[in-house]
C-alpha cells in the first residue's frame, strides 16, 4: 500500500510533466541543437567527432538542468500554493509519501526528457563510428543521477519555501558544488592553519558534489568509465538523495497548511 | 494532542549518520576519479581552479571552441600569412594553456604546446614541463610520451629520461606503425647516450615486430659494426 | 451570553469528538491571536451536522484540525474512532474544501481516477464509482474535458464527487454550496439528504443558513473561535406565539381599521400586505375587519424564529449589539 501511493503520486507528476508544454518544448529544443550540431560538424573540416560528443553531452546536462529546476520546483510548493494540497493531503497519504513520489515521478520525467538527446548521440556515434555508444551511455547516466541529487535538493527546498525560491537555491546550490572546488583548493594552497586546512577538507567531503557526475571528457576522449565508478557514484548519490528527502519529509510533516 | 514532533537529539544523530555515509561514499568516488574525470592529481594554480570552478560543466565545450580558433587561426595563418614554420604561434600560447585548464585530457593541446615550447620558444625545460603535466594527466598517451622523450633527447641531453619516456610510449603504443617510431626513438637515443648494446636490444624489440625484421637487421649490424670499429 | 445546549449521550460513539480543541496562531508582532478556543463537540453518526458561524470565526480552522492540515496547539479529538489527521481516518471520510482547487492538466474523469488510486481502489471499482459519482453531479457529459475549462459550479460538482470516491462514511464539506446556482444548491442538497437516508454523517460548514436549516439535524454557531450554541435546531429555535396575515386590496381605511389591533404590525410590500398579529387571539378580528372591507386573504402563517434570527441574535449579543 505504501508503495503503491508513492506510485500513484510518481504517475501523477509524469502525466502533468508531459501535458504541460514547457518539457516537451525544451525537450524538443534540445534535440534541435544538438541534430544540428551533428550536420554542422559533418560540414567543417578539421572538427572532430568528439566536438560533436561535447556538445551533444553539453546539452543534455543544460537542457536536463533546466528541466530539473522547472520541474520539481513546483511539484511541491506549486500543489501548495495552487491550494490543490487539500485535496491531495484530505486522502489516506502520509505526508512523506508525498515527498518520496514527487521525487520518483520528477526523475522518471527527467529520464524521459533526457533519453530522446541521448538516443540521437547514441545513433551518431553509430553511424560515425566515433566511439563507443556504451560509455555515452554511461556518462548519461551519471548525468542523470546529478539530475536525481538536483530533484532531491529542490523538493528539500520547496518544502519549506515558494516555488520562486526553491529553483533559485537550488541553483545557488548547484554553483556552490562547483565554486567550492575553488574554496577548497584555494584554502589548501593559501592556508597556514591546520584548522582551516580542516575546513577545507570538511567543506570537500560534506558538501554534494557534482563533479563526480561529470565523466564527459573522458567519454569524448574515448576513455573507458569502469562500471565499478559508476556503482560508487551511485551510492554517493542515493546518499545525498536520501538525506535531502529526509530532510524535505520531516520539514514537510511539520508544515501547516 | 501537538504537531507531531521528534527529539532534535534523534534528528541531528540520523543527519550526522547521512554525512558519515556522505563522506564515505567520497571517499569510494575518489578513488577513481584520477581516471575518469578530470579533475584529482592536477596539479592546477588557484587561478586555473578558480577559471575552471567558474566556467563549470561547459569548460569541455569551450576547450573544444577554443581549440577550434587555435587550429583555424594556425592554419590560416600558415597558408596566408607566409610563414611556413611558425605561425602567430606566441599570441596563440595562451590559449593553449587555457585549453589544458579547462580540460587537461586534451592532449592535443599538450603536444602542441610541448612542441612550441621546445621548437619555437627554445623553453626546453618549460616544454618538458607541460608534457610532464600532459602525461600526469594523461598516461596512456603516446603523442606526449613520444613528443616528451624527443625533447628530453634533443633539447635537455636527458638521456636516461628520454628513453624511459620512449619505451613508455612504445608500451602504449595503440599500433605496429607507433610501436616502431617509439623503438626507434628509444633505440637512437641509447645510441647516443654510447649505450650501443641498449640500443640493439631495443632493435631486436623492433625486429619481432612483423614486417619491421629487415630494418632491426640493418640496424643491428650498423651498431655491432660500430661498436667492434671503435678502438 | 452563551448559549449551549449539548445532544444527549449516545451509546453508540460519536463520528467526531473533539475535546477543548485550540488553536492559536502567532502574530509577527508575537502576541498570540486565537482561532479556535476550547471547542467541545461530538457529531453521531447518521446525522447533517452543521457548523456556522461568520468570516473569521474559525470554521475552516476547525475543519483543518479535524484533518490534520494543521496541528492544535491544545486538546484533543477523534474522528471514526482514529487520531485526528491519521490516516486511518483519512482512509474513511471524504472531504470538499472550500473553492476547490485541482490539478488543471487532468480531465474530470482522470481527476476522479487518480483520487481513487489513493485510496487503493481497484481498476474496476475506480471505472464504475467514477462513472456512477460522475452522473450523480450531472458531468458526466464533461468527463472529457481539462478542469481548466471547468466552470466554477463545474468544479465545486467534481469536488463533490471526489469527496465521495471511496464511499466515505464521514463527509467533510466546506462550503458546499459555493459557486452553484440555485438548481445545483437544490441537487446538492438531495445528494447531501440521500447520503444521511444511506446512514452516511455529513458534516457541513456553510454561510447559507436557509439551506442549513432544511437538511442539518444538529447544529453548532461559532463566532470568534467559540462555541456559542450548539443542539438540534428544533431545541435551539424558539417558538412564537405571533401570527402573520398575507392581504391583497389594502386601503387607507381597512389599514386604519387593522393597525387599531393591539401590537399589530403592518409591512407593506409590492403586490401583498403582511399583518403580523402579536398573539393568535386577534386573528379572527383580522379576518372579519378584512373581509368587511372587501380585502382578499392570501395566507395565514404561524411566525416561528428562523435559524437566521437566532444566528444574528447571538451573535449581535455576543458583539454587544441588539438582536434581530
């Protein structure tokens, strides 16, 4: 029965996700740039197919971004503020259930979205033989699985905060994760003191990373990504997943409506 | 009957559990991220990090645009402007580097590099350097392993390294054609150390490889030659 | 000056008990403001209970504790035997709020189906209750259509329905009647009667107190977070011993001759005069002057207190003003 709610609420956002314009127009677009990339880079001597492998796998991390932050933005705090929560809560639904099936549903709308990008890079690697389909398709997972933490990361916000809000802290948290490389590096080159070497080292450790979602150079470079870095990924994933619904779930059982 | 509430002890224990486990599943993700990514052992300046930070998940793609205006830029400057055997190549520098930064598994921003420093700037050590860096970044490369033993060989008289270097590159040399360069490459510079014997081992390597026989004989004999012809 | 007069205890236990339920809300200057104040109540089974009371008297707030939308900062309750807010008790009751708000992308008949998805309905069950709830507020014909193009009346019908999807033995409605024309306020009514004669509870909040007083057996008056009156309407209203005269034909004279009655009351209206005699002995008197005079008797009526008159008078009482 549990799982089963979750299930029912997952379903609901991908049928909203796919009757809105909004995903499937970005979708669309994405596709778009990407196709014509492929034709462009057929056309220009000296450009390699890894170009084309760059751009295409550029795309479908700012386009599944996008989609990310639009949304799961608006799962939760657009059912509240669109006062739709009352029917919803009204029903046998624990309200962590809630949590847990908008976020299923979100990333089962991303995968979707991402899937058509990825299928085209996919068929040009083919036809071009520049490279291997397998490792594309393994840097999209992973890029998936940043979608997945970033899903994770906007529902804990939206459930204390407007729609508005929870996509503009998301994204300040998405740049932190990359600036922190900065903070980190800077603070071990530059600080004398062990406490401080500490903090960058805590700051490092503790703060989500999205950087180990990032195995596009070596796909475009033709490296091999070891499934055994994917398993570890994964788990560092559903980690941060897991804490960020934890903690989205237990604001949200507190929240008066 | 009040809103349903938990100890804050509970709560900052379970928050505490999912960092331990946060920092754990780091330390798993790091252990191989040296080869898939590219980012750990880089040995990068704080202002490459900081570039790098800033530019975020684009920096492939516009290592890939930058990359697109050196080549052009050499290029046509090469077949317009005259000179055949350095182009704009100091203006271009620069952005070289900022290709490294952005993604240090270029290599064929590394080899260029390498190669004008050595060639055109006469920075031999600097041009050792950058391949060093390239081969940190990349270790199984040929291009740099090769491109690194020339300059070691031609420019820094640093025997020892550059054949270290060569028989690397003939390690991961990804054919027969490469295999032989690098051979060859390890088998002059024995020969110029004064390591004839080095050399003919190195030429005998050669020798097995299928349709490279005749020129190990050749070779072989020319170094025994030598060697029984010296006083 | 409260009234309260409570229903007599039942050996069969209550659909909703609550017990010195409180709720205050906390001011940004950090005074407290109280919505709700020590409201005691049981609703039994079987029976339309309404819940009145003006803007602001905490009626909704009352509803939203019952379902655990919001928590009480003090007291207690049950609602089907269960924790208010469980989802025990979410699993029985249905629930309408006011001006219902859905998910516009879905159509009514998709809107109805996801509903019955949460409460674990089966494929089947959902395509027959869907159906059934569909025709019985009249969209069945709209079933296909996005609830963003749903009318107001249209959505406070498809509210009805999906407060109903799981045959709930509790209904909860906020408002009912909102957005409805007065067919629809009559529809809702006999849904809102079938569903007691099924031994259903219905609980009600409403504005419109005529509609209240023709279905509710209980009632309860709230008025600034308190229970002000609470008890069948037949014990709450009282009996008057005035009689109202309707006349056709009105003279100078004849109201003359009429207004000579002790306490008698004339009030004038655009077809019709109504003669309200103080007590039932001078009707005859009335009659008689009427018809000497040539009038033409319309009607004769017993004056009783309408709930609407209690509920000013109490009210008005409580705010220190004159009653009604």
């Amino acid at each position: 029965m549990i799982s089963s709610v979750v299930a029912v609420v997952a379903r609901q956002v991908l049928q909203e996700a796919g009757r809105r314009r909004t995903l499937p127009v970005l979708v669309l677009f994405g596709c778009g740039v990407i196709l014509s990339s492929a034709f462009l880079s057929f056309f220009q001597l000296g450009v390699e197919v890894k170009f084309f492998k760059d751009v295409a796998m550029t795309v479908i991390f700012l386009f599944g971004t996008t989609s990310t932050l639009i949304l799961v933005s608006t799962q939760l705090s657009g059912e509240i503020e669109s006062r739709t929560i009352y029917n919803v809560l009204s029903k046998p639904i624990r309200r962590w259930e809630l949590v847990v099936g908008k976020f299923v549903g979100a990333v089962a709308a991303i995968a979707l979205c991402v899937a058509p990008m990825v299928a085209i890079l996919a068929f040009f690697i083919y036809t071009d033989r520049g490279g291997s389909i397998l490792e594309a398709v393994k840097a999209s997972y992973l890029l998936w699985l940043a979608f997945a933490v970033l899903s994770a990361i906007a529902l804990g916000i939206a459930s204390f905060s407007t729609s508005i809000v929870a996509a503009s802290l998301s994204v300040l948290v998405f740049v932190v994760s990359y600036l922190k490389g900065a903070v980190t590096t800077y603070v071990a080159l530059v600080s004398r003191s062990p406490a401080t070497a500490y903090l960058g080292q805590a700051l490092y450790y503790l703060l989500p990373n999205f950087e180990n979602f990032n195995v596009r150079t070596a796909v475009v470079h033709d490296r091999i990504v070891p499934w055994a870095y994917l398993g570890r990924t994964t788990l560092y994933a559903l980690v941060l997943v897991a804490f960020f619904l934890y903690l989205g779930a237990q604001i949200f059982e507190e929240r008066e409506f | 009957m009040t809103a349903p509430g938990t100890p804050w002890v509970r709560h900052a224990a379970i928050i505490a559990g999912f960092l331990a486990c946060l920092a754990g599943a780091q330390v798993l993700v790091d252990a191989y991220r040296p080869l898939v990514n590219d980012e750990a052992d880089v040995p990068f300046s704080v202002a490459a990090v900081v570039v790098r930070s800033f530019v975020g998940q684009v920096r492939g793609l516009l290592a890939d645009f930058l990359w697109l205006r050196v080549d052009e830029y050499q290029h046509r400057r090469r077949i317009v402007g005259g000179d055949l055997l350095r182009s704009d190549d100091e203006a271009l520098m620069p952005l070289v580097r900022l290709i490294t930064w952005l993604n240090p598994h270029f290599v064929d921003a590394y080899a260029l590099g390498g190669q004008w420093l050595a060639f055109h700037f006469d920075r031999p050590i600097e041009a050792t350097a950058f391949y060093e860096e390239g081969i940190q970044n990349n270790p199984q490369s040929f291009d740099l392993l090769n491109g690194a033993a020339w300059v070691y060989w031609r420019f820094r008289h640093d025997y020892p390294t550059a054949a270290k270097r060569a028989a690397e590159a003939a390690r991961v040399a990804p054919d027969d054609i490469h295999k032989f360069q690098a051979l060859w490459l390890e088998a002059h510079i024995l020969a110029s150390a004064g390591d004839t014997s080095g050399a003919i081992r190195v030429w005998r390597q050669v020798g097995q490889i299928p349709g490279y026989e005749r020129t190990a004989e050749v070779w072989i004999a020319r170094l025994e030659g030598s060697r029984t012809s010296r006083p | 000056m409260t009234e309260s007069r409570h229903a007599g205890a039942s050996a069969v236990p209550p659909v909703i008990s609550v017990n010195n339920l409180t709720k205050r809300y906390r001011n940004p200057s950090g005074s407290d403001r109280a919505a709700l104040v020590g409201l005691t109540l049981d609703v039994s089974p079987g029976e339309i209970y309404g819940f009145l009371g003006p803007n602001g008297a905490g009626k909704t707030t009352t509803i939203k504790l019952l379902l655990g939308l919001i928590f009480p900062t003090a007291g207690s309750g049950t609602i089907l035997g269960a924790p208010l807010g469980s989802v025990a008790a979410r699993r029985r009751l249905g629930f309408l709020p006011e001006s219902p708000y859905f998910y516009e992308y879905f159509r009514g008949d998709e809107l109805l189906d996801y509903y019955g998805r949460l409460f674990g309905l089966t494929a089947a069950e959902r395509r027959t209750r869907v159906e059934d709830l569909l025709k019985l507020v009249g969209l069945w014909e709209h079933r296909r259509l996005a609830v963003r193009k749903y009318s107001r009346g249209m959505l406070q019908r498809l509210g009805l329905a999906q407060a109903l999807i799981n045959d709930p033995e509790l209904v909860i409605l906020d408002e009912p009647a909102g957005g409805l024309d007065p067919i629809g306020r009559r529809e809702m009514r006999d849904i809102l009667l079938q569903l007691r004669d099924r031994g259903k509870t219905v609980f009600l909040s409403s504005h419109i107190l005529a509609e209240v007083e023709m279905i509710c057996d209980q009632v309860a008056i709230l008025h600034r977070g308190q229970l002000l009156a609470v008890g069948r309407i037949g014990d709450l209203l009282a009996d008057s011993r005035e009689m109202e005269l309707t006349v056709h034909g009105l003279d100078g004279t004849l109201t003359k001759r009429l207004e000579g009655i002790p306490g008698a009351t004339i009030r004038h209206g655009a077809d019709s005069t109504v003669v309200v005699l103080p007590e039932q002995r001078f009707v005859y008197q009335a009659i008689e002057t009427v018809k000497q005079a040539g009038g033409q008797i319309v009607s004769l009526t017993a004056k009783r207190e309408r709930l609407e008159d209690l509920f000013v008078k109490l009210i008005g009482s409580r705010e220190g003003g004159t009653a009604a």
